[in-house]
C-alpha cells in the first residue's frame, strides 16, 4: 500500500501548502482520507507527485472541520456519486455520504474506530505489515481512536499510525507507543510531540510532511 500526503501543516518545495491533511491511500482499494482546506492546493500537489484523484473507489472524512473537508466540492466533481465516509453531521454536494456512527468494518479490510464522542472517527486499513491506523485531528484523543481500531480489526498492535494527534500529552503517546510499532505524527501534533517521539522513540518515529510518500 502507498500512502501519499497530498498535503499536511509542514510544506516542502513546489508544493502548495495550508492548515490542512489530505492523504490518497493507495492498495487494495484507492480512496482520499480527508481532502484539507482547498481543492487547488490538491490539484496543484497531486500534478507534482504524478497521481491522479479521479476514479476513487471512495473517500473518508474524519471530522467536519473545514481543515478535513474543504477540498471535497472539487472532488465531487472529479468524482460524481462517490461515496464519503463521515461522521453524522453534514453534507457534500455530488458525494453519498455514509454516516459513520459505530465501530465496524465498512469494507473488506478497512475499519471504522466509529464516530467517539459522536464527532471524530479514524480508520484502520490491513496490509501485509500489519495494520495502519489513520486519524485526522484526533481530538477524542489518538490513544482512545487507535484503540477503538484495534478492538472492532482484531489486531493487537498496528504497524504504523499517521495523522493529526492534537497535541497530545506524553502519557498518550507513551500509551500509543505501546500499541503500534511505527508513528507518524502530521497535521496538528505540534512539535513538541514530534520532538518527543522523535527522541523518546527514535525507532517508531516516522517524518511526514506535504509531498512525502510512504510505502507499506
């Protein structure tokens, strides 16, 4: 599986870069997992990396915050009919939005944390390293999300977790630590989290930033 950051707080060069996170999930299936704040910031970087955001199979939002969900209108249009994954609490024009509530494997393979305190869900996706857990903002906490993934996949411990952890306290991470054996903190982690993890767990840590690519 190939993971693409079409976009995260961090820029890198020829890159168009904002207060957002966007990555195509590339494996078994193709999907956008959030799609940041502006459709032109994903067209420009998606030209860059040479992908293309047409002929999706889906699309997950983690939450309704305009970080997460700005850039959708655009891919609806790329994209009509397509399905979104989202917690309960709006739409998108063009999109069958799927409201996400419980804990549950929504298809063969990938699993929904369900919508925790109503308001914010992450996914686990199974590849052939194990299990990567990917969260938006995190905001019930990415201990509690990647937990949540955990529990309803049957995995005991994900290989990688990337996204937004909302400036978590140390004792989440170290509790996170404990459950994945990679960590890729993005979005709105801030660095004082990264730093922490870079140094605290320099064998887990994984830097990520707009353009990267990771492969699983």
């Amino acid at each position: 599986m190939r993971l693409t950051i079409l976009n995260d707080n961090v820029p890198s060069k020829g890159f168009l870069n904002d207060w957002g996170w966007s990555i195509l999930v590339e494996g078994k299936y193709r999907f956008l997992f959030d799609a940041d704040t502006r459709g032109e910031v994903l067209i420009h970087n998606s030209k860059v990396l040479g992908v293309s955001l047409k002929n999706l199979d889906f699309a997950v939002l983690s939450h309704w915050h305009y970080d997460h969900y700005g850039g959708f209108p655009l891919i609806a249009k790329l994209n009509p009919g397509l399905t979104l994954y989202a917690p309960p609490g709006g739409r998108i024009e063009g999109l069958r939005v799927v409201e996400i509530r419980s804990a549950d494997e929504i298809i063969d393979g990938i699993w929904t944390s369900g919508a925790l305190d109503g308001f914010e869900h992450a996914i686990g996706v199974e590849t052939t390293s194990g299990l990567v857990v990917i969260v938006g903002c995190s905001h019930p906490g990415v201990d509690r999300l990647t937990k949540a993934i955990l529990e309803v996949s049957g995995y005991e411990k994900a290989h990688l977790v990337i996204g937004g952890f909302h400036y978590p306290s140390r004792r989440t991470l170290n509790k996170l630590a404990r459950m994945t054996e990679f960590i890729a903190p993005a979005h709105c982690s801030g660095d004082d989290a990264k730093a922490y993890v870079r140094k605290g767990y320099s064998e887990k840590f994984v830097e990520v930033r707009t353009g990267s690519v990771l492969k699983v």
